[in-house]
C-alpha cells in the first residue's frame, strides 16, 4: 500500500571542522511497507530519524536517494499538495496556531464543507460536545489539549487513506492519552486507515499492530512491543533520558 524503497535522506554536515560538502546521513537505505489499514508506532532514541521518516513520507522533506510508492504510484517526487490529495495527511507534533482563524474556517477547509451537521459529527467524534467550541480562535489562548483536539479533528475530517501523527500525546495530559489512543483505533478501524503514529508513550506503542525501532537511521526492529522491549533497555540502543518525554514512569520507556 505505502512501501519505502531504500530511502536515504541526507543533509549537510554541521561546521564542526568536516569538509566543507561533506554529508550527514539522517535516514539510511529503509525499506519497509506500511498495509492498508494497520496501525504502527515508530520508536527510537531522540535523534534517530523516526520523524525524519514521517516527513519524508509526507514530502516535508525531499528524499536524497530512493522511492515512496503509493498505490502502486511513485510519489516520490510529487508535492505536499498533491499527496495530500491522494490520501496522505500529517498531524505534526506541535500544531500551527493562526491568529484571526476559527477553528470553524480549519475544519471547513479540511472538510471541503462548511455544513453544520458534518462539522459537528466530526467534533463529536473527536469528543468535543460544544459547539461554541467551533467558533473559538486558533491561537495562543488554546490549551495543548484544545489544539491537539482541533488537530486531530483537520487530519479526520480529510478522510485520509494514510493518518501520520507526530508525537501526538505533546502538550496533552496523561489522562487524555488514553482516549485519543482509542480515537485512532476507531477511526482505523471503521475507515481502513492506515495509521502511523511516532511517538515514545508506551500506550501508543502497546497499541500499535506494529512497532518499527529506529536507531540511527535504519530500522533496529519491527514487530510488537515485547519482542522490542530488550532493545529498548540496552543502552546501547537508548538512554534513559531518551526515550521519555514525559515525567510519568508508567506511561513512557526511559
């Protein structure tokens, strides 16, 4: 459905006294295919290039070498836009905020319609229960919860085909983890998405079908969390620190 095919993504090396068009390495030659309608968690060390991945999926970043088939289709080179319109939406991991812009004029836009009775089912699903909540400014005044919510809501209403969310428990309490998790679940289950969540919370990646370890930019694994669970404590893959953002022991892998 979605296969990486030996994908490399490069960047120059920082000025730290290396030649001057000399290349850092971010992803290094993954291959891997995503089915229709499973749910995958993508887990590393900070650094590894697990976001790395999800953005060249969604075309943020441009691939230095390799191909992203799509249905059959090369997207490789097609633009944000355009694999947007084919089926492809990011949810990123701290959402943009717009002064002068109801969360109402987001959703419309994601939708395609401004008619009420959409909009509503789509909030509804999202669990918002109040319609004032449509009409509220998409800015600095959100909590974290609020704007994820009005994220999640744009990526849903879009009807994707592939639902990428980057670390989509930041800014949110531990207690709205739980159900957001349960959100992604139905909506992949009852649309057949094909839901790629990166992210260190172990909720997300108890839940995941299946889990891909990234550790300096290869895939260090791929199955379910117990079979990754010896990778995850040997720190020669990761420290502590590293994969926990949070400060709830229970709730993230350090």
């Amino acid at each position: 459905m979605l296969q990486l095919q030996n994908i490399i993504f490069k960047v120059p090396a920082s000025d730290s006294g290396k030649e001057p068009q000399s290349e850092q390495t971010i992803i290094n030659d993954v291959s891997f295919t995503f089915e229709q309608g499973g749910f995958y968690a993508i887990t590393g060390p900070n650094g590894s290039g697990k976001t790395t991945i999800a953005k060249l999926i969604m075309g943020i970043n441009a691939l230095t070498q390799g191909k992203i088939i799509f249905n059959g289709k090369d997207i490789t080179s097609l633009p944000i836009n355009e694999r947007s319109n084919a089926g492809i939406v990011y949810g990123f991991q701290h959402p943009a905020r717009f002064k002068g812009t109801t969360f109402r004029d987001l959703l419309s836009i994601s939708l395609g319609s401004d008619d009420e009775e959409k909009l509503v089912n789509i909030i509804s699903r999202v669990g918002v229960c109040s319609m004032d909540f449509l009409d509220k400014p998409v800015d600095s005044k959100l909590s974290g919860g609020e704007i994820k919510k009005i994220e999640l809501a744009t990526v849903i209403a879009r009807n994707p085909k592939v639902a990428i969310y980057d670390e989509p428990d930041t800014g949110i309490d531990l207690w709205t983890i739980g159900p957001m998790v349960d959100l992604l679940k139905r909506e992949q289950k009852e649309n057949n998405t094909t839901t790629i969540v990166v992210s260190h919370n172990k909720t997300f990646l108890e839940a995941a079908d299946t889990l891909l370890l990234i550790k300096k930019g290869k895939i260090a694994y791929t199955g379910d969390l117990a079979g990754a669970m010896p990778m995850l404590e040997d720190l020669s893959v990761c420290t502590f620190d590293e994969l926990c953002q949070g400060e709830n022991d229970a709730q993230c892998y350090r």
